[in-house]
C-alpha cells in the first residue's frame, strides 16, 4: 500500500462514517409509512359455497342467507366471529338470490330477490322472518311489487327499498327507482318518492339518511351517488365515487363507505370518505375479490362473503376478514 493511501484511510474512514450517520439521520426523520385503512387478517369457509347471498350480524354471530350455487341454496348459515364454527340453522327459505335482508329487535327480515318460479314472475314477492332464538321461520305483509337487487338499509323501524330490477311487462325486466318503506312494527308498506337514478344497487343508513353510491342500469356501471333525506322525503346529490361500480357489497364503517369487489374489477375496493364526500381506492393483500358477494361489518372488521369469480357455476364460499385501521389525525 501506497503512502498516500494509508494517509487517505483514516481520512476516508471518518468521511464515510460521517456520511452513514447523516443517512441514518436522514432516514430515522422520514416519514413512517401509512397504516393501511384495511388489512386481511382472517380466512374462513361456508359449508355452502353461494353467490347473489344477504348476510345481517346479530350479537357475535353472522347470519348467511340464501342465495344461490348452481341451484338455489334455501338454507342459513351461522358464523360465529370468535370461534369462527359455521352451522346451518335452517333450510327451509323460499329459494331466492339477488335478495336483502335486515335485523331489527333480534329477527331477520328478509326481502325479494330472483325467486325460482314462474317465467312470468321472475321476482319474490314474499317477506319471510327468521327468528334465530327459535330457529323457526314466518312471514310478513308482501311487498306491492316483487323485485330483487334492490337497495335496502334499515333507518329506525322503517325498512327502505330503494331501485331494483321488477318485472315491465309480462315478458320484460326493466330497472326501477321505486321507493317502498316496510314498517316493522305494523307491517305495512308505504310508498316514496323514487330514486332519481333506476339502478341495481346497494344502499347504507347513514345517521338518519339512506345512501346509494354506484350500481348499475341499462348502459352500464354508475358513479353516482344519491340520499334519501326522510326528513324532507326528497333525494339528493352527493358528489360521485372516484370510478364506476357495480356488482359490489356495500357497508359503512367509522366514516367510511367501503363498496367491495366490482362486477368487472373484481379485487377492487373503494372507499367513500362521507367526511370529505371523495372516494380513494383500497389496497388489501391478500383480499380476493368476487362480484355479487356480500358484507356485513361488525365492531372494527368487515366480513366479505361468499359471490361469484366471473363465472355462475363456480361461487365462493370464502369468509374474508378485513380489519379497519382508523387514520391518524394530523
């Protein structure tokens, strides 16, 4: 070794480590990345593997209704969310899809959908209770008119049926925005003023407002976002979601909307911020989408069930659990 480089070394050694100090100066003052807003933290399986399903959550459990495999499925299915056991609880529902369903006082209400029947009327028109106490089925006042993918939430005591699918004429489906109200203590239907958007879509109660955001209609996936605003019993524009959607689940946790899964983007998730009115998609490892599935949230997680991966023949019977992270204040 030359003089000259022994004289550098020590002169080098303390450059460089000068210079891995200040990088690691550099580094520790960087920014931590973000928490995710959702992360996978649990898998589970159905007995039956469905699509076109409704799902409502009572206490710690999670009711899975109907809906439809390569035939009807006419059964329930019980989720417990702390020993994750799956049980059948009944299996005597009218064979339906496409279907909601709503919990009020520890009873499910469940409500339309394709039914199996008639080539003439595609649609049930029958409103079944199940009483998961007793395990035993009954039914309600019929809805005015049958129809499925409807958009249905819960405000009160009063069941909103907002949109849907329902039958034209003797031969012909057509989208509708009728607006039907259940009440849950008399059993009586009363009518409101329709959606302004006809659509196949999702609806979320929000405090005292009935939201639908996207969906779908003749010509294709929508952005939209409409309320139901009781008070005034008029429909009201919010501003759009970032991108068309259809074919998703819907539920409302914290300050979110959280649309899962797209009939065409599967593995899409979009989040609808009700503080701010916007919409930023959602980025979740491992999460594997499906069009027609449904949601139900429950305390901070969200339970994706079940849909269909493109094909009507091969549904899943996968339980996804998303946990929420709320964002830190700045």
């Amino acid at each position: 070794m030359s003089a000259f480089s022994k004289s550098l070394r020590p002169k080098l050694s303390a450059f460089l480590f000068a210079a891995l100090g200040w990088a690691g100066a550099i580094l520790s003052a960087a920014p931590a990345a973000p928490t995710p807003l959702l992360r996978k933290v649990g898998e589970y399986r159905l007995q039956t593997a469905r699509y076109g399903t409704a799902a409502v959550a009572i206490g710690d459990s999670i009711y899975v209704i109907g809906g439809s495999a390569v035939g009807a499925v006419t059964d329930i299915e019980r989720f417990n969310t702390h020993t994750h056991a799956v049980e059948k609880v009944c299996d005597q529902l009218l064979p339906r899809r496409y279907h909601s369903a709503v919990e009020y006082r520890g009873l499910i209400y469940i409500f339309g959908g394709q039914g199996y029947g008639l080539r003439s009327q595609p649609f049930e028109e029958n409103v079944e209770i199940f009483d998961p106490a007793t395990r035993r089925l009954s039914r309600g006042t019929r809805m005015p008119v049958a129809r499925a993918h409807m958009a249905v939430a819960r405000l009160g005591a009063m069941v909103c049926l907002a949109g849907g699918t329902k039958m034209k004429t003797e031969n012909e489906i057509t989208h509708t925005g009728d607006l039907d109200f259940y009440d849950l203590r008399t059993h009586t239907w009363s009518k409101g003023p329709p959606m302004p958007t006809a659509r196949e879509a999702q609806a979320a109660a929000v405090g005292n407002f009935l939201i639908v955001p996207g969906g779908f209609r003749q010509g294709g996936r929508l952005a939209s976002v409409e309320m139901f605003v009781p008070q005034e019993n008029v429909w009201k524009s919010l501003p759009p979601l970032a991108r068309k959607v259809s074919g998703h689940s819907l539920v409302k946790l914290d300050s979110y909307l959280f649309l899962l899964g797209e009939f065409s983007e599967m593995d899409s998730i979009l989040a609808y911020d009700l503080s701010t009115r916007t919409s930023i998609p959602v980025d979740v490892a491992g999460f594997r989408g499906s069009r027609h599935s449904t949601a139900v949230a429950l305390e901070n997680r969200i339970y994706f069930i079940g849909g269909t991966s493109g094909d009507e023949t091969t549904p899943s019977d996968l339980i996804q659990v998303l946990e929420f992270n709320a964002p830190r204040a700045k």
